[in-house]
C-alpha cells in the first residue's frame, strides 16, 4: 500500500509539473516540505520522502540543503507553450477553431475577436459595486434561490428598456449565466434540441458554436437587400424542408452590422404566426451609435398577438465580460422557459445580480452606455479613416450604424482565408468569411472588430492589415 501511494504522490506531482502550476510567489518553483506535504494530504512523512527521491531520481525536481526541493529547470523549458503554437493550430484545426485559438495569443492583435465592452475599462466601477453588494448578503444560505432571477435586477431591466418604448412586464423576464446559456435554454424551450431549426446567413458565430453541438441539421436563409424576398425565401424552405423555430439577428446583426426595421420585425412576427414558427433572436441593440435604440423583436408582441418569441440579452457586450450574466425577454414562451431553467442551468450568481441591478437602478448604468457608445463610434470612424486612406475602390467596407464589427469583401475571386493565413503571421487576426456559414460560404468577405482598446498598436495594425490586403490583392493579381 505504501509504495501505492508514494507513487500516486509522484504521478500528481509530475502532473502538476507539465501544467506549470508549481510556483511560489518568488515564482522559484519551490515544493512544499515534506512534513507540510505528508500533512495536507494525511500520509506519512515516509511516503512523501519515498516520492521525493524518486523524482529526484527521475531528473523532475533536485533538493538544496536546508532550503527544500525545488523544480528542475530543464523540465520547465522542454514544455511546449500551447498559448502562441500559431502554425500548429492552423495545420491541425479547422479555419474557425484557428482563429479562437489566436486570442490566446497576447502577440496577436485579435481584430477577430468581438468584445464590446473591452473598449472602456471598468475594473474600478465593478471593484466598487462588488464591495457594495456585500450589504446584501449575497453569500448567505437560502433553501432555494428564485430560478428566475432576483426581483431587483429583473424589476430594472424592465424599466432600462422601456427607455427605449420597449413595455415588458417583470414576469416575462429571466436572468441567465449569460448568454451562451440564454441560446441554450432558448433551443430547450422551443423544443429544438437535435432537430431541424433554420437561420438567417451569414450566421453569428455565437449562434453557429451552439448550433454545431446540439443541432444536427440546420437551414440557412441568405440575407436579402429586400426584406420581403428574403420572407419568400422563408416560406420556401419552411414548405420544402419544415422546421419550427427560426434564429435571427435583428440588431447589429454578427458579421454584417444589419439591423431590421420595425416594419420588417413586424413582418417577421407575421409570417411566424402563419407558419407556426418560435422566434429566437439575439439583441444587441445596445450597441446603437444614433439616437434612438432599435427595438427587440419580442417587444413588438402585443398581449393579444400568438407570435412566440424569445429574445437573448446580455450584459457581456455592455459591462464587461467577466459579467456572466444575461436574461431573457419571454413573448408567450415564459412557461417553457422557466422550466427549462428549472431543468438544465444553475442559478445565476446573486452577487453578479445585486451588482447589475444596483448598477442600473442608481443611473450609472445609462452613463456607462452612453460613454460606451461614444467611444465605440471614436472607434469605428477612426477605424474606418485609417484603413480607407491605404484601401483601393475594389475592397468594400459596410457602415454600419452600430455593433462591434466591420464587414469588408474583397475582389470577385480572392479568398479571406488566404488571407488570414498571411495576416497572421504579422501578429494579426481577422474572421474570414467561412467562419459565418455551416456550409463555408463567404470566403471572399472577412470581418474585422474596431470595438477594442484604442491605443498605438490598434492604429498600427489597422493600417497595417490594410496595407496587407492591398499586397495581397496584388499578389493574388498576379498569380
């Protein structure tokens, strides 16, 4: 039994070793003594010596007199350091998890990634409202926390939004773990784990991430100038393939910066009616750079209207991402919904709540938004100067009127991905256009993110990028 456990010690250790999680706060990689060790594990001094001296003996660690054990260096540096593995993950990993796996990279300037909230720091404000929360007791044990949310936070959201004329009763509000978990419990209400469900394209890459795990079959809708058409191709492939809940982007939509008119919400919402068909939208109208907010699908729901909807916010684009916290807007789903909560997700933290809604029922919440908004518009009219003034008439760029993200195509023939792979190698990354369609459609479109810090290396790499799309262009010209 003895040596079972002193081997069961050297494996850990070793293990813990190849993690790099063995490290004082001198960072000298020190062990722990073997009587603190034998201790904090209730095993014999004996034991822990025995496995000492044999990664001693293996080359893992090496012992100074009087001072301890501590890690042997010439372990340490044969680790491979997965975090800038560039080359590897682009050989070994499809485009899109490349990609993600370049924002592990702090060389990289991830004008791919797309994190609002990042564009101001708000580190000092939460620190404050975390302290602030205490008074609440948030730590506290009670039997059973509201599913739905504490009434607080559901009670502000509700008024935040009628700022913007948008009406929603507290009852038809649930707060999430954000919004991952929102799209999650949204498909479980609907019913449309594992079956046929349709969605407008390009497709938000935070739709596609879910999308792929648990649906196995899924319909994209192209998007149309006219609204209209786009409807009629609906229809046609609700007649053709059938399928009963429709995924879209109203605002600020993920890759293109489109948002729907009411008029085409309203359409939307009648041709849901018609066909039967659970509405799922991701709203991210916050994001506005105008004067007036466009409004949610799920707002234009009259109390006599049958349209279902269920519609995903969030506060990861707004406050910051640490923030794990979203909810959703229930348009005669909250039934379904609640229970799917009640089923398949853990209740959201009460002191993330207590933060959020202090936050917005003392007003610093809109402040926020405000100075948010402003500096992403700095951002993207910044963005926008820096690259047109390098950029050639045969690239084009959307203007969006809001959101994070700017959508650029490139000439009749060239590819994103190409691109990408030349891009990269400057330390810069951008989403090319396959990632945004199940079937890989879009490779001569790519998007970029302006809603970053602004600072000298996002100017650079702007202008940067730009001139590496003109060097590109004129290659592949060539060629």
């Amino acid at each position: 039994m003895a040596e079972f456990k002193y081997q069961k010690i050297v494996d850990e250790i070793i293990r813990a070793i190849e993690s790099g999680i063995f490290s004082d706060k001198l960072g000298r990689n020190k062990l722990e003594s073997v009587r603190r060790y034998a201790r904090d594990k209730g095993v014999g001094v004996s034991t822990v010596t025995q496995a000492y001296y044999e990664l001693e003996r293996l080359g893992w660690i090496y012992s100074e007199p009087k001072r301890g054990y501590f890690i042997a260096s010439r372990r340490t540096l044969n680790q491979p350091d997965y975090g800038s593995s560039i080359k590897r993950v682009h050989g070994e990993l499809d485009l899109a998890s490349a990609v993600q796996y370049s924002f592990n990279d702090p060389d990289i300037l991830p004008l791919s990634c797309t994190a609002p909230s990042t564009v101001i720091d708000q580190e000092l404000l939460l620190n404050r409202l975390h302290k602030q929360v205490l008074r609440h007791r948030p730590y506290k044990l009670l039997m059973q926390d509201p599913i739905e949310g504490i009434p607080e936070l559901r009670h502000e959201i509700c008024r935040h939004l009628l700022g913007s004329g948008q009406v929603f009763e507290k009852d038809k509000v649930l707060v999430t773990n954000g919004r991952q978990e929102g799209l999650l419990l949204a498909l479980t209400a609907a019913k449309s784990i594992g079956k046929l469900v349709a969605v407008e394209s390009p497709v938000s890459f935070y739709f596609q991430a879910i999308l792929k795990q648990f649906n196995g079959d899924v319909i994209e809708v192209p998007m149309q100038s006219n609204y209209t058409y786009e409807l009629s191709l609906l229809s046609k492939a609700h007649k053709e393939q059938g399928f009963d809940t429709y995924l879209v982007n109203p605002n600020f939509a993920d890759p293109t910066g489109r948002v729907l008119s009411v008029e085409d919400k309203r359409a939307l919402i009648e041709w849901a009616i018609e066909h039967d068909v659970t509405l799922i939208e991701y709203d991210r109208g916050e994001l506005y750079f105008g004067g007036r907010r466009p409004v949610t699908i799920a707002s234009l729901v009259t109390q006599t209207c049958p349209c279902r909807v269920i519609s995903i916010g969030d506060f990861y684009d707004t406050i910051s991402p640490a923030i794990s916290l979203g909810y959703l807007l229930c348009s005669n789903t909250f039934v379904s919904c609640q229970f799917a909560k009640q089923t398949v997700a853990e209740e959201p933290s009460i002191a993330l709540q207590y933060m959020v809604a202090n936050l917005m029922s003392s007003g610093e919440y809109k402040t926020l938004l405000r100075k948010l908004r402003a500096q992403m518009n700095v951002n993207y009219q910044q963005a926008r100067s820096l690259m047109l003034s390098v950029l050639d008439d045969s690239v084009y760029m959307s203007q969006p009127a809001g959101g994070p993200c700017i959508w650029l195509k490139l000439p009749e023939g060239y590819s994103s991905e190409k691109l990408w792979a030349r891009v990269i190698k400057e330390k810069l990354s951008i989403a090319p256009g396959a990632m945004f369609s199940f079937t890989h459609e879009y490779d001569e479109y790519f998007r970029i993110s302006f809603a970053l810090p602004w600072n000298d290396k996002m100017k650079y790499g702007l202008v940067r990028l730009a001139e590496l799309i003109q060097e590109f262009i004129e290659v592949e010209k060539e060629s």
